[in-house]
C-alpha cells in the first residue's frame, strides 16, 4: 500500500523493539491509525545504520512526508541513546535522533518505548484524566517504565532497572523471564507483586498501569497483586508506542 499523507493533525508514528519496526500514519486528535500498521523486521546486528535503514524503508513504505515520532527501547536524553539493556551496545552515546531524521530527510522526534506508551495511556487510555502520580509499566524483553504527574510525563524513569534481589528488576519480572523460566502465573504474579510493591514503596503512585504484550492476558494475574494502589492493565495494547510517538512530536510543538 502507497499512499500520501498531507501534513495536519496526522504524524508518522514508529515503533522500534527488539524484532520488529512497526508504523502508521496517526490521527493526533483521536488517536486512530489512518492506515493498516506495517511490521518490518528489525535487522541484526541491530546497529544505527542498519536500523536507520529499515526506518527510512517504513517511511518509504508510506511515502510520508511530514513529522515523525519514533520509539526506542532505551534512555533517550536530549536524541542521545544513552543504554542498551536489550539492543546493540553500539546505540550508547549515539546522536541517534539525528542518525534517524537524516536517514529518512525529514523532522523525526526519538523518545522512550515505555514513555511513548505513556503518553498515550495519558491521552487516550487508562490514565485519562487521572489526578496525581500514574506509574505505566510494560513488562515485555525488559521492564519499560512511564511516570506521570497530574497528567505531565517524566521522561527516562528506567524503572525496570531498580534493584530487586541484587539484579535489575526486569531480570527477575518480565515477561521475559516468565518465558524463559517457564514461571507458572501464580509464581510470575508473586514476583511482580514484590516488585510492585517496592515501586510503591519509593513512589507512592495513585495508579499503576501494567502494559505491554502479557497485559492480554492480566486476568491471570493482576487480581493476584496485593497493593495499595489502584491497577490497571494498559487500554492502548499494541499500538501504544506507534500512537504515543505521534503525540510526542504534537507536545513538542513539531506539527
Ligand atoms: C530499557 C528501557 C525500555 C524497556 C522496555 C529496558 O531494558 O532500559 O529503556 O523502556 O527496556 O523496552
């Protein structure tokens, strides 16, 4: 599918993770996607060039032209990567926003995976209109994390990396983790419980919202979690990231 978008309320929002760069073209005022959302594979090694490549291949895909917003699964400080929990360690210290922008020649805004999701559970999600501290969680290859006060995000929280039994959380709790060490959903529940409840401990949150893929399946553990705040699993599943990193890009006054 080709088609050409005119530059208005509508921002290119890209996704990158660990497999796959997914994008589409996202109405900003309600977030819908105004196409089907396109896949393509992340490349390995996954190095800035090649996945600028595969970028520039998804912008290509939608012949857009206009502002973009792109995730990435890492701190993303003023365009900079500054980790690499789970992706090439060659992305730390890399101008990376405008390695991208300059692969695909046009305005493109870089910020957190987890931030983005934040931002559209804020928006149009489960922390709509929610007073007070909102912590997002998304529990996939790691532990992505969003804090947002009386409806403003905190970027770069890098929750998932708090130490819990001598390692980072998401060591012990992601979604991960419950695959690899084949955790049935009562002991996966207990860990994050713990880990919950540390979160709570430090930050005292109103609400937290767990995300990310295993969050289809939160009825077979978030009724296990004993905390004080509320819990909620994200509104925005998959498309969470795509549709937050268009709104960043309107936040930052690029569109
Ligand atoms: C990274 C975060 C990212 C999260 C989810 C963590 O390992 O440090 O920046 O948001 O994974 O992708």
């Amino acid at each position: 599918m080709t088609q050409k978008h005119k530059v208005g309320s509508a921002v290119l929002g890209i996704d990158i993770g660990g497999s796959g760069i997914k994008g589409a073209p996202v109405d900003i005022a309600t977030g819908a996607l105004l196409a089907e959302r396109v896949k393509l594979e992340t490349p390995q090694p996954a190095t800035p060039e090649a996945v600028a490549q595969t970028v520039q291949e998804l912008v290509a895909h939608f012949s857009w032209q206009g502002p973009i917003g792109c995730t990435f699964p890492a701190i993303v400080h003023h365009g900079v990567t500054l980790s690499a929990a789970n992706v090439d360690k060659s992305w730390i210290g890399a101008s990376a926003q405008q390695i991208l922008a300059d692969a695909v020649g046009q305005p493109l805004l870089l910020l957190n995976d987890a931030d983005a999701a934040g931002l559209a559970e804020v928006t149009f999600g489960a922390a709509k209109g929610v007073a007070g501290t909102v912590i997002v969680l998304t529990l996939g290859t790691g532990i992505g994390s969003a804090l947002i006060v009386d409806g403003r995000l905190v970027p770069n929280t890098e929750f998932g990396h708090l130490q819990l039994k001598g390692a980072a959380a998401e060591k012990y709790c992601s979604a991960k983790i419950k695959d690899e060490q084949d955790l049935k959903w009562k002991e996966y529940a207990q860990r994050l419980n713990e880990y919950l409840n540390h979160v709570e401990l430090l930050f005292s949150p109103d609400l937290i919202i767990i995300g990310g893929g295993i969050s289809r399946k939160h009825e077979k553990f978030l009724p296990e979690l004993k905390l004080r705040a509320r819990v909620l699993p994200a509104a925005l599943r998959n498309d969470a990231g795509i549709v937050g990193a268009a709104l960043a890009v309107a936040h930052a006054g690029m569109c």
